[in-house]
C-alpha cells in the first residue's frame, strides 16, 4: 500500500511537471514565431556618409546645369584675349548695349547662369569702382554714366536667371599691384562693390593666370573667400583650385578618364593646378 502511494504520488505529481514543460515549449515556440515580425517592422538606419559631402552651394552650382560666360570689355574692342592695361577707356564704347537681348538668348538657349567678366587682367573696370578712374566712367560710352554690372544684374533678375561675376586678381593696370599688402586692400575694396551694390550674386570666379615676367604677387585668398561668403552667402566661389567649385579637369577641358565631383585641394594653389 505504502509503494503504491509512493507510486500514484509520483505519478500524480509527474502530470504537471509533464504540462509544464510542454506549456513552455509552447510558449517559446509562439515567441520565436512572433519575432521575426516584429523584427521586420523596424526601419534600418541609413548607412553613414561617405566623405567630403557637397554643401547646399555646391548642391544648387551642380543642378544649375549650364552657365554662359560674358567676357566682355577693350578686349572686344582691340581684338585681343589679355589687354595690356594701357589702352584707352575711350575705346569702349559700346552704344548698342542691349543685356537684355544678351540674357534671353543664353535663356532661350538652355543657360540659367550668366558670368561677366567684370575686370579682366587689363584692370578695366565694367562698373563705375571708386578705387580706379580705369573703368567706365571715363569711357564715352553714355557719357561715362554707364554700369554693364548693373544693366546685366537687372536684366538677369528680370528674366529669373542666376548672375555670376568675375573679377581678374591680375591687374596690368593698378599702380598698386605688387605692393601684397596695398593691393590686397584694393582688390577687397573692389570685390565689397561688386558684391554689395548688384543683388543676390551666385557665383564668383577668380583666375589664377599671371603672364611671364609679371610683378610677384601674395594674393590673401582665405581673407578674400571669407569676405565673399560674408557678403553673398549662397554664393559659390569657382577657381582651378576651389574652394566651392572648379571645371573638369583643366582649362582646355581635358581631364582624365574618370572625373567625378571630388578634388583633393589640399595642396592645390589657384593658378598652379595639375589635376591630370
């Protein structure tokens, strides 16, 4: 009698050890069944970035698409691609001027951007600056009261069509250029007009090119890209050494292969670039 309660005990006390075990396997069997749908619900993250990333500039320069250049001055009057600095402002005298013509066309033709050469290296000035008599207040062209800068600004604007200027570092013309300090002062002065006087600017180009035998030169290239960033913010600044934007390759448009958007300027200088 006593074995067999033992026994009855065992088994009776064995049932819901039984029915516990298998209640967990049960519930297990739910919990893994249930995960991977829950897993699934959760977003991914994005993966990091891959560095250097474009800014919101640099972003807009590149889905601008296409700008046209207006190199325009003595130049189109003397048949010649670098003036001197010694010609004559009596030259220039353009009297059919007509930038509106000038900007529906690029327009019509696919362009969104136009850039003016404002001062080439001849040191001509296409806006009345007050730090040069050597522009077109002292041209005959409408009686030295002319502004190309100012009837292209308002022109662009107009027809809802981005303006870029360009203004030459070298300048064959000043007194003053190869004095670093003086000069550096005087093109500053002159970029503080164009940037301050013609609305919202989208771009600014600065060249690098110096003829052979020319005075030596310390051009104040950070100063001057932090002034132009002050004064036009969403303004890109294009050299063959940045620091917003550059062409492919070099000027001749040759480049290699394979030319995507990244350049490593670290130890590029403006006017002395080999990309190939």
């Amino acid at each position: 009698m006593e074995e067999e309660k033992t026994i009855h005990n065992s088994i009776f006390n064995a049932k819901p050890i039984s029915f516990h075990i298998h209640l967990n396997s049960i519930l297990l069997f739910l919990s893994l069944s249930l995960l991977p749908f829950s897993y699934s619900a959760l977003h991914k993250p994005p993966p990091l970035p891959i560095l250097p990333l474009p800014s919101a500039n640099q972003l807009h320069w590149q889905l601008t698409s296409m700008a046209l250049f207006f190199h325009f001055g003595p130049n189109t009057f003397t048949d010649s691609e670098w003036g001197t600095g010694l010609a004559e402002p009596s030259v220039f005298n353009p009297t059919r001027l007509n930038t509106t013509q000038w900007v529906q066309v690029a327009k019509d033709a696919g362009f969104n951007r136009v850039i003016l050469t404002a001062k080439h290296h001849d040191g001509f000035c296409l806006w009345p600056s007050e730090y040069t008599d050597y522009s077109v207040k002292s041209s005959s062209w409408r009686n030295g009261t002319g502004d190309v800068v100012k009837e292209l600004a308002l022109s662009a604007k107009e027809a809802g069509v981005d303006l870029g200027l360009y203004l030459s570092p070298w300048d064959r013309h000043e007194v003053s250029y190869g004095k670093t300090l003086e000069y550096n002062e005087f093109y500053m002065g002159q970029m503080t007009e164009l940037l301050t006087r013609y609305g919202e600017i989208k771009e600014v180009w600065l060249d690098g090119a110096k003829g052979e035998g020319e005075k030596d030169m310390e051009y104040f290239f950070d100063t001057w890209f932090s002034l132009i960033h002050q004064l036009q913010p969403g303004a890109v600044i294009f050299s063959d050494a940045g620091p917003d934007t550059r062409w492919i390759g070099d000027e001749a448009g040759v480049a290699g292969s394979t030319c995507w958007s990244l350049f490593n300027r670290s130890t590029a200088k403006i006017g002395g670039t080999d990309p190939l």
